[in-house]
C-alpha cells in the first residue's frame, strides 16, 4: 500500500487485490535475495546545464525522530559557485508517497500533488537578492550538497511491515529546488505526467542508514 503525506491525507492502495481501498492487482512474492534496479545507487529525478538531483536508493532514520528520511543530492555542474534553496520544507524535492511493489515502477496511482509556483520575475529577483546576501545554502563549482527530507506519515516499522512479500519499495518524489549562479535562477522540477522520473525503486530489503551528524535535515515539527 502506497502511504502519502500527513498533511493531505492520503493513501495511496497498490500491489494487493485485497486492500480495502482497492487498486490494481499485482502477483505477489517473496523475494529470496536482493533484486537488482537499473542505475545503481542514485537515482536521478531532475536535471539542467547548472545542476542535477539525484536519490540515494537508501532510507535513513535520525534518533528522536518518528519519521524516515529520504537523501537527495544535488550536484554543481556548471564552472562556479551555486546557491540552493533549502529554506522551505515544501520547497524542496521531498517523497510524496512510498509503497511496496513487484515491479520497479507503479502499475497506477491516486496521489495528491501539491501545485508548483510559478517562477516569475519578482521570484527571481528575490533568490538573486538572498543569494547575494548570503541566504542560501553554498555549492562549490562541481561538488555535492547533501540534505535529508522526512516522510512525515511513516517509520521504519511500517516501511519493513508492508515490504516484506514484495522486491521493491518504490518513492514517489514531488516538489523542485530553485539554484542560482548569481546571474540567473534555475528552477529544477517535473515535467507533467513525468511519473518515470519521479518514482525511485528501492531493492528489498531495504537498505537503512543513519542521518549523519551535522547534515542538513528537513523535517516535520
């Protein structure tokens, strides 16, 4: 069963005929061993000539936290310094569902998204100010910037409860993050009906870290 956020409420029902909110069917098994998933360990979700979004195939628990986290990465690859907007909790790509599967993509979908705002010149103009004041988070020319975004609906408990008779846990990204060059103003997203991109498979079973320490960690208070 596919779980969305707590915030609108919403559950997503996959992979069993018999889940109460139906959906469609799937044949079900249990994986004897790791199934593999095509493109390693990251998965791109988001790309442009100034920088690129990638998700670790991964979960991650942080201590005193009742949620998991998802690790994105955002990569620089233009020849200077980059700004990214971390400031806001739905101002990020952020995992908008999650659920046991047996394939690596879903077969459909009852999802709520939240809308994008749209790019306009006084939000450009904004992003180029703060990042001129030195309000956004610095992106050496080609590095990487790690942050951890919750799932605000779920713990490990249920991601291990619902997996254990399907090869697959598959995440379901949403959102965009806005970079700069200080010149101009990128705004990474998904294009309409781009549920490819979006979706992350996961081999089962599912690979757990630990949020380092120090790291830049979005999550639901």
């Amino acid at each position: 069963m596919f779980a969305g956020r707590a915030t609108l409420l919403v559950l997503l029902a996959f992979a069993v005929a018999a889940c109460a909110r139906g959906g469609p069917p799937q044949t079900t098994g249990v994986p004897s061993a790791v199934m593999p998933v095509p493109g390693g360990e990251w998965a791109t979700i988001a790309q442009a000539p100034m920088a690129e979004v990638q998700v670790e195939r991964a979960l991650y628990e942080k201590p005193g936290a009742p949620h998991f986290f998802v690790h994105v990465r955002v990569l620089d690859r233009a020849p200077v310094s980059l700004g990214v907007d971390l400031r806001g909790y739905f101002d990020v790509f952020y995992p908008n569902q999650w659920g046991a599967s047996d394939t690596p993509h879903r077969l459909g979908s009852d999802e709520v998204r939240m809308p994008v705002p749209p790019l306009d010149a006084a939000t450009r103009a904004k992003l180029l100010s703060d990042h001129r004041a030195g309000l956004l988070s610095p992106l050496p020319p080609h590095a990487v910037l790690d942050f951890y975004r919750d799932f605000n609906a779920s713990a490990r408990s249920d991601v291990d409860a619902q997996s254990r008779k399907h090869p697959y846990v598959i995440l379901a990204m949403d959102g965009r993050l806005d970079v700069t060059d200080g010149t101009d103003v990128t705004r990474l997203s998904f294009a309409p009906g781009d549920e490819t991109t979006r979706e992350v498979a996961l081999p089962v079973p599912v690979r757990w870290e630990r949020v380092p320490e120090g790291a830049i960690v979005l999550a639901d208070r």
